[in-house]
C-alpha cells in the first residue's frame, strides 16, 4: 500500500541537552503493576536531558476526560509523568494504541505532542522520530483503519460516546487482540524499507528511530542510512523486556531495564 511522504516537523535540541533517551510500547495497563514501576524508577533516576515517548505508552487510551475520573489508572499514570516532566522534558507521540491522546493530556502532564514524523537536529545530526507503525505497509487492512483512526472527525464522534462506553469499546478491542495472538492468527508486518528510505531523505536524516514492531534492532537500509528499533517494555513476560535507547554526542546505546 503505496503512500505518500508524510510532512517532517522540526524540533531542534537546546544546546544544553547531552543525552536524549527514547522509548516505546510500554502498553502501560492496570494488570501490569511492575511496567508501570519501573517506569516510575527510570523517570526517576534516569540522567537524560529529555525524555521521548514514541507511542503505544498506554495499552489502550479512550479518551483525556479518563484522566479526571477518580482513582482512575489513567489519572495515576498521568501524575507520575506530570511530576516527571517537572524534572527535565518530556515529549509524547502518538501510537496505534493511544491515537486519542489530546489537548487534555498535556494540560495534566505538561508534555507536548510530537507529530509523527518528527526531525529531532541533536549533536550536529537529524534523526527521524517515528512510531512506526505508518511505515508497516504490507499490513494493508491496518493501514486503512488508521487513516479512518487519524480523522478528527472519527475521533470526534468516538469521543461523544459516554466514557463507560469507551472503556467497554477498549477492552472488547484488547480482548479481540488477545484472543488472535493466542490462536497465531496475528500477522504482524515489518517496516517497509523503501519507505524508510524514502521519509530519511526526504528529511535530510541519516537514521530513523522508531518502536510499533517490538522487533528492538539495529539495520543499515542503504550506505549512510540506518533504523533503530526499540524494544517493547514487558516486565511480567519471560523473560521480562524494558529498556531505553540512549542518544548522546558519541553515538547510541541501549540500556536494559530489566531488574537483575
């Protein structure tokens, strides 16, 4: 499924910042205690100058009017990441799981939202910051659902559903999900290199960094050009998966997470 270039954003690194760390598919969820703590821990302790998010923070993501239900998941989450951001910036872009996260986000959080893609200029260098999930094109009956899910006005009528509504749409979605990758009936597509290549031209960039396939690895698509893969976050798997792709003046590096 051909499709265009998508428009580049810009963000360009304040001179001050050193280390820029990125992370991705954190599919953060109450039934998952021990992610969501060692995300705590990491915000907590982590040197970086600035934080990026790539998408798929939340497993599922109904609606910002979540955030102010009380003892809500959503609520919590967002206090953590608010309190973080206190200490250094934070930057949230969007996933296939959490496409409705807007405007009430980052007035609880004070983390803005990236467009996707974006062109981070860092060290003399762009990168291209993606989710990835666009570039996945093989996956056809995908590619049209997030046209359809990317519409302001899909999501304006989702969103004028009742919350208790949405949640049971959520969990119905998650449930289906499930129950596909148990049967091995999910087919999941790979970044489509050509594409790739493509959107890193088109950005005057020599690397893409991107999450969405939870394949976390390191791939020269052409002379001078490369993708990086972070990985998913999953602490009760086996064995369990966390970790962060750091950026500093010398390179990148990945640092698991995972507590030994």
């Amino acid at each position: 499924m051909q499709q265009a270039v998508p428009p580049m954003a810009e963000l360009v690194a304040p001179a001050g910042w050193r280390t820029v760390d990125f992370l991705a598919d954190l599919h953060l969820e109450p039934g998952q205690p021990s992610t969501v703590q060692t995300l705590r821990q990491y915000l907590h302790s982590t040197p970086a100058d600035a934080v990026f998010l790539l998408g798929d923070l939340f497993e599922v993501w109904v609606g910002d009017d979540a955030i102010d239900e009380p003892g809500s998941f959503e609520g919590t989450c967002c206090a953590l990441l608010a309190q973080a951001a206190h200490a250094r910036p934070l930057y949230f872009m969007h996933g296939n799981r959490d496409f409705l996260v807007g405007e009430g986000f980052t007035r609880h959080t004070g983390i803005p939202v990236l467009a996707d893609p974006t062109v981070l200029t860092f060290a003399g260098r762009r990168w291209l910051l993606s989710h990835g999930d666009a570039l996945c094109l093989n996956d056809v009956e995908y590619q049209r659902f997030r046209i359809l899910a990317r519409n302001p006005q899909w999501q304006a009528q989702l969103l004028a559903r009742p919350l208790h509504e949405r949640r049971a749409q959520g969990r119905s979605a998650r449930s289906e999900s499930e129950a596909r990758k148990q049967a091995g009936a999910a087919v999941y597509a790979d970044v489509d290199s050509p594409a790739a290549i493509e959107w890193l031209r088109a950005a005057g960039a020599q690397a893409l960094i991107h999450g969405h396939t939870h394949l976390p690895a390191d791939h020269v698509l052409a002379p001078g050009l490369a993708r990086h893969v972070l990985t998913d976050w999953d602490l009760d798997a086996h064995p369990p998966r966390a970790g962060v792709l750091r950026l500093t003046a010398e390179g990148l590096q990945r640092l698991p997470l995972v507590p030994t």
